[in-house]
C-alpha cells in the first residue's frame, strides 16, 4: 500500500498592507488564504500545484523532511525558519531587503527564499563559512535578525532607538551598502568559552535580548523603561550588545526562557518556578504571583493562586518547583501555558487577547500551541482547531473578530477548522496577522 506524500501550507489572515501575509496581493484578509513561496531551488518532487514559469508555490516547497521551526514578525514584515536553516522572507520592506531580488522591476509578493549563506558570503566582510546555517530569527518593529551557527548575529533593516546594535546613531542599514552587519558574536563576549552558543534571541518593537548557554544576557535597544534592566535604563538607547546584570534578584535555577514585550523583558527559571520582570508594566500591572508554580494547579487542571505549599509537596518534579509553564509576550501582557493545554493571561485585556482556560476541565477548550501577536493570541486547540482572542480590526481574527468592537469573546473565534486529510500543526501571530500550518494528506 503506498503512501499519499505530505505536502505542508502555510495560510495567512490579518493586516497585509505591505505584503506581510506572503499573498500575491496586499488587501487585508479575514479570511485564510494560501500564502506564496519563491524558492531557490524547488526539488522535483515539488512539481504539482505551482507556476511552473515563475517557481511559485501555493504550499511550503520544503525538502525532504524538513519541516517548518519558527515565524516572527515585525510591525510589516514576516520571517519564517526552517529546521534545515532556511529563512523565507515577506513584505517589501527595508527590514527583509535582503530576500531574493529578480532585478529592479521585481514586484512579485510572497515569501521569497533568503540566498544564504552566499548572499551573507558576498556581501559582508566578516562572513560565516558557505556551511553555515541559519538557527534562529527575531524580528523588531522595522529590522530582522539571523542567528548564524548559534554564535553570530546579522541585522538588517532600520531603528532608531538603538535595535540594529551596529554603534551609536546608526540607524539604517540596507542591502545596498557594502556589508551585512554582524553585530554579535560569542567569542567577543565570552573568549575563552569555545562551546557557548546563542541559546535564543527574543525581540519586539524596539529591543532584542539573547541569552547563551552559560546563562548570560545580552541586550540593546530601546532601554528607558528598564527593559534592558536597570543599569542600563539611564542610558535610554543601548547601541550595542551590553550584557544584562540582574541587580538585586537571582535565578537560582538557572534561566530557561526569554521573552519580550513592548517596554518589558520577562525571564523565566529552568524550572518555572522563579521569574524575572524587567521594564514598565502595563497600566493596571501584570499581577502575577510570587512564583509561577502557583499559577497552574495539578488537581483536575484548576488554578489554585494561594495553595502553592501543597502543589509543590504533590507535584512529581524532583525539585519540587511546581509544574512547567511556557510564556508568551504581547505587547502589554503576558499569557502562561501549563503542558496540559491551560492558559492564563496577566496584563493589559482590553480587546480581550490575553487567553484565559485556567478554569476549564474539557480537552477541547485546551490550547496545544499558542502564538502572541501584538494585541491578539492565535491557538491550535486541542481538538485541532485554530481560534483566535483579541484586536481584529484588519482581519487577523477572522470573521467575527472583525465584527465584534472588543474581542471580549471568552472561548474566542474560529480561524480554521481542518477537512478530511488536514492536520494544523502549528501557529504564528504578529503585529495584526495571523499565520498557520497545515500538513495536507494526512
């Protein structure tokens, strides 16, 4: 019996004025479509519904089992990376000059495949190895970034508070010039540690953060609300990677997860017990507890906010620290998800985008993947739909958040729900978009 191969499509709704969705055109969706890919070389087997003429591709031209990793986006731009270290770029836009061009006429719109690591080789003067590959991305409001061998970082785009970490008042950078900016690397920051690598780069509107394997922080940008911690916030534009000293709080178990909203930083320990906020809260505060085990009970799934003793003595962690949560950052809010599929939302919830399943015991109002944008929340449910809480103004939460003026909706909007054969398997959110993935011949 043979098998049906497995083709993947990335759909896409929301805010698309410059091209961000990777559509052929630019209007504003609240309806899913197909997005567009410009591969550099499409294999053989990728030969069935595309344009031939031009290797376009209504699916994600990805090689043999390769599948899709991360997708970020800034405020009208959007980078999507593979795990065999592909980047896909879309918009026209400074921030993604560095996507393929067809010459000066070229107005194709799509995600157009980033010819690296040539165009990297070619166009800088300190340039990784041809072998080198892409391992992460982060994106700010106008510039992109690429983690090359999880020890060099390239930006390219515009800021003006600092976020292209190229020195004091550069704050424009376009393929045109001689060089792609390295503007990171390990060994300058840590010599002696040969085996210290980028562990992530997180980054929103105005400042990026990277945290490396020893455990270490680094951070430029915009810094006058203490995002970049308090040593720094005097200076109000950091221009350069400067490490992040925490004064006055410890992570004792080490740093786990690095996430960044507007004007904030939000540091979780290894074991999602401790937590670390740099910056400005939102107005009304985040109130979150005094340690994140608290947020999430063990018994049938329910909060318990003060019961934190019990839960840890019950819990199976060796280091009793309560159960695991991941964090994702909007603009102004955050929302913590427990490995069974709850979530809860701190912050600002004004268009009611901070997801809230704390309380709920049924699988099927569980969140299997979640996505922050910049005021809504995308979620893979756990009966495999894709719903979505929040601002939706241009779209991005489909149909009835487009009608509904506050996106108060508890249970949220249906985005998607898949057909016979369909698998969503993962999502991504920006600033008013909307993005999902699904495996097709399942």
């Amino acid at each position: 019996m043979t098998t049906r191969p497995t083709k993947t499509t990335l759909y896409a709704l929301g805010s698309n004025g410059q091209g961000q969705l990777g559509l052929p055109h630019k209007d504003d969706l609240s309806q899913p479509e197909r997005c567009h890919f410009y591969p550099l070389s499409p294999s053989p087997s990728q030969s069935s519904n595309n344009d031939q003429s031009t290797s376009t591709f209504d699916f994600v031209p990805l090689h043999p089992g390769e599948t899709l990793k991360k997708l970020v986006a800034g405020g009208n731009h959007t980078l999507l990376l593979t795990s065999s270290g592909r980047v896909f770029a879309a918009a026209q836009s400074t921030a993604v000059a560095f996507s393929r061009s067809d010459g000066p006429e070229d107005v194709k719109l799509g995600f157009k495949e980033v010819p690296f690591p040539q165009y990297i080789t070619s166009q800088s003067s300190v340039a990784p190895a041809r072998e080198a590959l892409v391992t992460d991305i982060a994106a700010t409001w106008e510039a992109s970034f690429l983690v090359v061998d999880a020890t060099q970082i390239y930006v390219l785009g515009t800021g003006d508070k600092g976020e292209l970490g190229r020195g004091e008042h550069c704050t424009k950078f376009l393929e045109t010039e001689a060089s792609v900016a390295q503007i990171y690397d390990i060994a300058d920051f840590e010599p002696g540690s040969k085996d210290v690598r980028v562990r992530s780069i997180s980054a929103c509107m105005n400042h990026v953060v990277v945290l490396t394997t020893t455990g270490n922080l680094y951070g430029w940008g915009a810094s006058r609300k203490g995002q970049l911690g308090a040593r720094l916030q005097a200076e109000k534009i950091v221009w350069k990677p400067t490490r992040i000293v925490l004064d006055d709080v410890s992570m004792e178990t080490g740093i786990a997860q690095v996430v960044t909203g507007r004007d904030f930083t939000f540091i979780v320990g290894t074991h999602s017990k401790e937590y670390i906020l740099l910056g400005a809260e939102p107005r009304g505060g985040f109130d979150l507890p005094r340690n994140l085990s608290s947020v999430f009970s063990t018994d049938n799934f329910h909060d318990s906010d003060t019961d934190t003793k019990s839960l840890r003595s019950n819990n199976n962690n060796t280091n009793n620290s309560g159960i695991e949560v991941e964090p994702y950052a909007l603009w102004s809010g955050l929302i913590l998800k427990s490995p069974h599929g709850q979530t809860r939302g701190f912050g600002r919830n004004n268009h009611g985008q901070l997801i809230d399943t704390s309380t709920s015991s049924g699988t099927e109002t569980m969140v299997k993947q979640l996505a922050a944008g910049s005021e809504h929340s995308v979620a893979l449910m756990m009966d495999g739909t894709v719903r979505a809480w929040g601002w939706g103004e241009h779209g991005n939460c489909g149909d009835g958040g487009l009608m509904s003026s506050d996106g108060g909706r508890r249970d949220g909007y249906l985005v998607f729900r898949p057909g016979a054969g369909e698998k969503v398997v993962g999502v991504g959110a920006g600033c008013a978009t909307t993005f999902f993935w699904v495996e097709e011949g399942c």
